[in-house]
C-alpha cells in the first residue's frame, strides 16, 4: 500500500535531521543511517545529506518527515473502585485531587456501562495491548501480573538476544528513549494510561476495563513526557511486530508524519492492528487545526474526545465532526501512578486507553472483526450526547454494552 503524495521541499525548509523512506523497495540508500522498516527501509539524514540527496533524485521518490518532538496529551497540572465514575456514575463520587470528592453533581449513569459487563469481560481471552508512552511501573502490585512478558529473554542469556527480535534482554519491553531494555516508567503518565486498560481486579487499588489482557509496555518518552518522531516510530514497529493487536496512543504533536500514517495503515491491513489517539487537550477543532495521530483519518485508528460526570464535553477536549468518533472519560480519573500508588489525573489522554481496552475486548470476543467494521462499530454504538451534537462522528460516548453486542 502506497499514499502517493507528492512532497516539495525546499532549502529553506530544512531542519535539524529528517526521516526518509523511499517510496519504491528497490531504492538503496545504504550510506546512510538505518533506523528501521516503516513498512519500508527508512533511514536519518542530517540537513547537508538531504540536500545532497535531492540534488541527485526526485524528491518525490521519497517520503520525508522532518523529526519533530511528540509530547503526551495529559491536563498540564479497588479499594478506589468507588471512585471510578467512569465506570459506575453515581452522581457525586467524582474523585478530587489530593483525596476526597467533588461536590459538583453528576448525572447518573453516564458513564461506559460496565456494572453489568464484568461477567462477561472476564469470560473473554486474552489480547495483547501496546502502551506507547512514558513507560510503565511494571512492578506495580496493581499491574504486575497484566505486564506481557518475552519468556524467551527472561529465561535466557544475559546481554544475548534469545528471541531474535533484534534486542537484547526486552523481557517487559523496550525502551527507545534511552535505548535500553528497561521501559519503566519515570514519568507517571503512562502507568496512568496502564491501570484505565488492565490494572488487576484484586480487591486493592483500581480496577481495569479488562480483567484479561498482557500489556506490552514501550518507552519513547522521557520524564518530562517528551519524545520525537524517530523513536515514536521504532516504538510503534516494536509494538506491531511484538504482538500488540490493539496500541495506545495518548500523545501527539501539531505536524504530521507521512511515514507514521503509512506505517499504521500498513500494520492494520498486514496485522490486523488497531491504534487508539487521544484527540488532545487544547479545546479546538482538529479538523480545522489538525494533531496527530489523531488527525489522520485512516480507516484502522479512533481517536477519542473526553466527557465528564456532567454529561458535557470537557472544557480541555478537543473535537472534530469528521477525525474525532467518540468520546469516554476524562476528568479526574484515578489509576496507577509508579511506586504502587495511585493518582488523579485529566485529559484525553485518559480517554483513550478505555476506548484501547474497549476494542480489544471486541477484538477477544470477535476475531474475525475488521478495524473498518470495529471503526463503525465504535461509532453506531456511541450514546448520544446532546454537548457532542456536530463535533464528533458519532456525537456520543462510548458504551461497553452496546459495543459488545
């Protein structure tokens, strides 16, 4: 599959450093830096090697991204279970930050239908799901036993790569910020992200939307929640050939990446793999002034606004009638932090990762499911919102119920 774009650059265009992938296989570019198969070879060039690139081919044979800094979508700023509004809203048990509740009222029952789900959610199998973030605490009694682990590395050779997957001792995963087989979390954002999809149901702390799931932890972003498009890139691919059927994307940036967009539409017609964006936390149309991920607009992604206990759109979500599908908790959701604790935080990047842990409990009960009609599914399902009413495809909010029907 090839998105035939015709990329114009100029010299005056020209950043730091640019990922470049060729559009034909048979291209060879082996003089320069290597960094992985988005789904072809894609190599780093300095601004002097692009230059001289273009000055002998067509900078249309080429797909080329300058390499921009991505950043999480986070709101700058069991014995919880009650807490969890998102799944069970009774009205006024909205945590606070720093402890207690709201004293804002809520409306019951807007929330994800889950009170009636649980039986059924811990009959479905086991999926794999990719937290690419800033990591995640997978020593966290909460987490611990959900955490995806590459048996081969764990009772293999040290300093040997027992698998072949290219990396050395990735027993819990990978991570590409500092290049190391250690992805825990230093951040707390993506341990967060972590415990809304599978913290364990084990009469402590929270509860996960899926009682059955191996989450793949990958790093790409470092303690301040920052990372850049090469290592997002070699996050994703590790995810996709890692195993990961469904991939939490709580994170983005203002430019656009042709490789990543190509790369996704590939890793779901090849793999079958489904990405789930955060829609973002600057309360603006993104149709209009487009982030991504979560602008792409591809067939095997759905990007997620943030509602609240009120019934309304949050005051930080972004929308967009035709980029955005549905929406799903994120003000003042409680979950994992690092260190075995737990923590209140707001955003879409928040979320996402109940809409991740939605479709893979799809994908577990439907296997056969294409991400088109997982996509549709999602939105045909929604439940209307009257403050989501021309801002989303579905102008609703994700139901677990009616989803799994």
């Amino acid at each position: 599959m090839k998105i035939l774009v015709t990329l114009l650059l100029a010299a005056t265009a020209f950043g730091k450093d640019y990922l470049v992938m060729p559009r034909s296989a048979n291209h060879i570019m082996s003089e320069y830096k290597h960094i992985g198969s988005f789904p072809r070879p894609t190599y780093k060039l300095s601004q002097d090697e692009l230059k001289s690139l273009l000055q002998n081919s067509l900078a249309s044979d080429f797909i080329i991204d300058e390499n921009f800094e991505i950043s999480i979508f986070s709101e700058p700023t069991d014995e919880h279970y009650e807490l969890q509004w998102a799944f069970s809203n009774e009205g006024n048990n909205e945590p606070r930050r720093g402890g207690g509740r709201i004293p804002i009222p809520g409306v019951v029952g807007v929330d994800m239908d889950m009170d009636s789900m649980w039986d059924e959610i811990a009959s479905l199998d086991s999926i794999k799901v990719a937290v690419v973030d800033t990591g995640v605490d997978y020593k966290h009694p909460d987490l611990k036993e959900h955490i995806a682990v590459n048996l081969k590395e764990l009772n293999g050779k040290k300093n040997f790569d027992d698998d072949g997957n290219g990396f050395i001792d990735d027993v819990y995963g990978y991570n590409f910020s500092s290049d190391k087989a250690d992805p825990m979390d230093d951040n707390k954002h993506g341990t967060h992200v972590a415990g809304i999809i599978g913290a364990i149901h084990n009469q402590i702390g929270v509860a996960g939307i899926m009682k059955n799931v191996e989450i793949l932890p990958v790093k790409f972003m470092d303690k301040k929640g920052r990372g850049d498009l090469e290592k997002g890139l070699k996050a994703l691919n590790y995810a996709v050939e890692n195993g990961a059927m469904v991939v939490n994307n709580s994170w983005g940036a203002m430019k656009e990446s042709l490789i990543m967009k190509e790369f996704m539409i590939n890793a779901g017609k090849e793999k079958g793999v489904v990405f789930v964006a955060a829609a973002g936390n600057s309360y603006k149309d993104i149709d209009v002034s487009p982030l991504y991920p979560a602008s792409f607009g591809i067939e095997n992604q759905i990007t997620v606004a943030a509602y609240s206990p009120e019934d309304r759109m949050t005051g930080f979500s972004c929308w967009g009638p035709t980029k955005v599908h549905t929406a799903a908790p994120g003000r003042n959701i409680i979950s994992t932090v690092p260190g075995g604790k737990y923590e209140v935080l707001s955003g879409t990047s928040m979320s996402a990762p109940y809409v991740t842990g939605a479709i893979a409990l799809l994908k577990s009960k439907y296997p056969k499911m294409s991400a088109k009609e997982i996509q549709d599914k999602v939105v045909n399902s929604s439940i209307l919102m009257d403050h989501f009413r021309g801002k989303t495809l579905s102008e609703g909010r994700l139901s677990l119920r009616k989803l799994l029907e």
